[in-house]
C-alpha cells in the first residue's frame, strides 16, 4: 500500500468498532429515523412473504425438531426458537423472493441480515424500540460501507456480498443493542471476519442455497456479539491486517476512503433502496424502460420481434440465461424479466410461477430477449444501477430507451405510500387486509414505547392464508 492508503486503512478496525459501540439513538436526525421506519416497513413486506417459501418452511422444519428455546419469533408462523436460529429462518424468509431491500454501492441487501439479527436479540433481552433503532443504523452503517469499499471486485471474484460482507454488520449491529464496548465490538468484527463466506455458483443452477446467505450472516453476527461479550477475542485488524478481509477477499483493492467517507455525519440507511420487483435488482432498470416504451407507444406484444437489454458487467454475467428450472432461475434472467414486463406491463411474485412462464408469448419473448454489456451502463456503475433497452417491432420500427435509476433508488424513489401499498400488495394474501393496516401502523409508531411488542406480537402470528 502506498503512504495515503496506508494513512486511510490503518486502525480501521477500530475506527468502525467504536463508531458501531458509540451510536445512539439521540444522536440520530429525524431523517435518519425515518429512513429506519423505511427500512422496517420493507423488511416487515419481505420476511412475511416470504415465510411462505419451501426454502423457509423446510429450515423452519428442521429447527421445530432440534432447537426447543423459545427466545424469538418466526414470521407468519407462530413457531419460537432460539435467537439465533430464529435470526437465520427470518433472514432467508427476508430473502425468499429477493424483493428486500438493497444498497447500490455495495451491490447487497441489509435488511435480511440486520433486522433478523437485532430484532430477534432484541426480543431475547427485552430492548427497547430506541435501542432498536441505534442497533440497525449502526448495522446497516458497518455492512454498507464495508460493501461499498469492496464492491464490485468481491462480486468479480465469485463472492455473494450478502453473505461475504454482512456479517459484520449484523456482529456490529448486534454488538450495539448487547452495549458492548469498543473493544468488545472490535473482537466480534474480528471473529466475523472467520464466518465470512458465501459463493456465487448459485447462479449457474438456480441452487437455493442463496436464499439462506443472509440467514447465515444474520445468524453468525448475531454469534459473534454474543461471543465477543463472553470474552472471546477475534483479531484486531481484521479488516486492515496482511491477512486480513481486505487482502484476502479483495486482493488488496479496497476503496479505504469510501468506508469513512461522512462516518457519524451521513447514515447509510438513508441511502438503500426499496425494490417494486420480485427479481434480481440488476436488470430492474431495463423493466422500468421497457414498461415506459409500452405504455407510451401502446405496444402490442404481440408486434414485438426483438428486445435488446443493455446492462452493466456485473448485471450481464450470470443474468444473461434464457433457462428456469426452478423460482430462483427465473428471477436472476433479464430475459425472463424483460418478457414479463412486455406481456404483463409489470412484474409480480406470481408471474414467475412456472404456469405464468409456460405461456406461449412470455416463452417466445424470452427468446426473444438479449442481454448484452453496454458501455455507457458499465461506466457509470456502480454508482447508478442503469440499462438500456431496445425494441423491435413487426412494422420495422426500433424504439429505445434509457434508465438512469431504477423505480426505488437515486433520483427515481419509491415513496412512504409506495411502500405501504408493497405491504399489502405481497401480504394481503396471507394474513388479510386489516392486519396489514395494523402492521403499517405499528411500523410508523415504533418508536413508542410499545413499539416492538405491538409489531413482533403481529409479525410472528400465523398466517392462515396462502399466495394464489
């Protein structure tokens, strides 16, 4: 490292343990807090719909059997486990329709790893909603810039950042809300940077082993606090040291100045963004172009011949394929994205069901359908997730578009209402139209003082219903 490098990395270890040991609620904006509220009216979308998805369910199955603690809830299910367990089955139900939210920067999502990690230490140790909320800014602050830093050359080298980064913002965030130290929450980092791990192969087949990543890192940082608290000790530079997360996961390309950048002035929970679409976010700009050009052009899709979807590197590799044997298959292909988005004029968790993609005009777009590495895109990412795209008509018309930011980030985002109709939109179906209402409610009021018993009482609750 040459002497500026050197002057940013040294002790940031440290640095960041005591900014996640030393956050409090009191020294929050009213922006900051409300960016919280945000988060928690997403997360509660995504880890109660997706507590329907056989991956939840057989986790869930498999801990009933073996863990017989009654420290944390469930979502939608009404079972208790302990809080680590609970933290892994909510983290992959957060995940299970890769609708969570996410932060463009780092390429990764938050809420599947940090919420379930301090909500369920949260309910273990009876926190209180102010706590809560200094807990996960603090998370999301530690994973973000971590992620950010490191990002796109992890993802490059194979690396899933949910469960390679986030980790250490669940240690951090869990450390926070258990009032450890700085030199406490330093070993927890250390020994997160052990249970860092977490490959991309998963692209390849569609393996469903991606939905648990975040389950993972929720469950393992949720450890670490816990150990860390006991007296075991991690390394100290185990961001910054020769052998540390730096060298070893990024080969020494750390952006050092962006994990600092604005550190206890600027919370990362203020810059995530919130998905409208059930699939993988990295094409998301190219649905939003492709539903612009419908609806003003009234295209028929019928008419259409070709579609061409521009994307950054990183968008196109694993995201190209035009095959789906299986959910997850189907939600990481842009050409299964963009024919969706052609046929229907949106894209919902029901229309990836394998009946909706059995029709003969969504299977005759997707092969219709490319996906190819625009220039423009892959030069100004990561800083703006865009796409392009192109569509050929019957009468030899070509009509294009482009996307700066996706519907739900940067200039383009989605608002308090927009994330109030997402809840009910994906939740109605399993627990009814009134409790969604109350569930709202009890997001936007969280910080009183009966905040976390209202929202965990209808959370956890079973859901009797079932998606269509």
């Amino acid at each position: 490292m040459d002497t500026m490098t050197n002057e940013l990395a040294g002790g940031a270890s440290a640095r960041l343990a005591a900014h996640a040991a030393g956050l409090r609620f009191e020294h929050l904006p009213a922006t900051t807090v409300h960016a919280f509220k945000r988060a928690l009216l997403d997360h509660v979308t995504c880890v109660l719909a997706g507590s329907a998805m056989p991956v939840s369910r057989a986790l869930l199955s498999y801990f009933e059997e073996t863990d017989a603690a009654r420290a944390a809830g469930v979502a939608g299910t009404g079972a208790r486990l302990s809080a680590p367990n609970a933290a892994l089955v909510n983290g992959a139900n957060t995940h299970g329709l890769d609708f969570d939210d996410g932060h463009t920067n780092g390429s990764a999502h938050p809420s599947g790893v940090v919420f379930p990690a301090v909500l369920a230490a949260a309910e273990q140790y009876n926190a209180t909603p102010r706590e809560v909320v200094a807990a996960v800014v603090a998370g999301y602050d530690v994973m973000a810039r971590l992620a950010s830093a490191a990002h796109p050359v992890t993802a490059r080298r194979g690396f899933h950042n949910i469960a390679l980064l986030r980790v250490f913002g669940a240690a951090a965030a869990a450390s926070n809300l258990l009032g450890l130290d700085s030199a406490r929450v330093n070993h927890a980092l250390g020994l997160a940077g052990s249970f860092a791990g977490g490959i991309r192969q998963y692209l390849d087949d569609g393996a469903e082993v991606k939905r648990i990543h975040p389950g993972k890192a929720a469950r393992d940082g949720l450890a670490c606090a816990e150990f860390a608290r006991r007296g075991v000790t991690g390394p100290g530079k185990v961001i910054e040291g020769r052998y540390g997360f730096a060298d070893a996961f990024t080969g020494g390309e750390m952006k050092w100045a962006r994990l600092f950048e604005g550190l206890g002035r600027r919370f990362e929970i203020e810059n995530v963004y919130f998905k409208p679409y059930p699939c993988c976010r990295h094409y998301h700009s190219a649905i939003d172009g492709i539903r612009t050009l419908r609806k003003a052009h009234h295209i028929d899709h019928g008419d259409v011949t070709s579609l061409r979807v521009g994307l950054y590197g990183v968008g196109v590799r694993g995201h190209d394929h035009k095959h789906f044997e299986n959910l997850l298959d189907a939600q990481m292909s842009a050409p299964v994205g963009a024919a969706l988005a052609m046929v229907e004029g949106d894209v919902a968790a029901h229309m990836f069901l394998p009946a909706s993609l059995a029709r003969p005009a969504v299977r005759r777009l997707i092969d219709a359908a490319d996906t190819y590495l625009d220039g423009e895109c892959e030069r100004i990412y990561p800083g703006r997730r865009s796409g392009a795209v192109e569509i050929g008509l019957a009468d030899g018309r070509r009509l294009s578009t482009r996307v700066l930011d996706p519907l739900g980030e940067g200039e383009n985002p989605m608002s308090d209402a927009d994330l109030e109709r997402k809840l009910t939109a994906n939740c109605e179906l399993l627990v009814g139209r009134a409790a969604c209402r109350s569930l709202i409610d009890a997001v936007w009021g969280f910080d009183g003082s009966e905040g976390i018993a209202t929202l965990l009482g209808l959370l956890h609750r079973r859901a009797e219903g079932a998606f269509a």
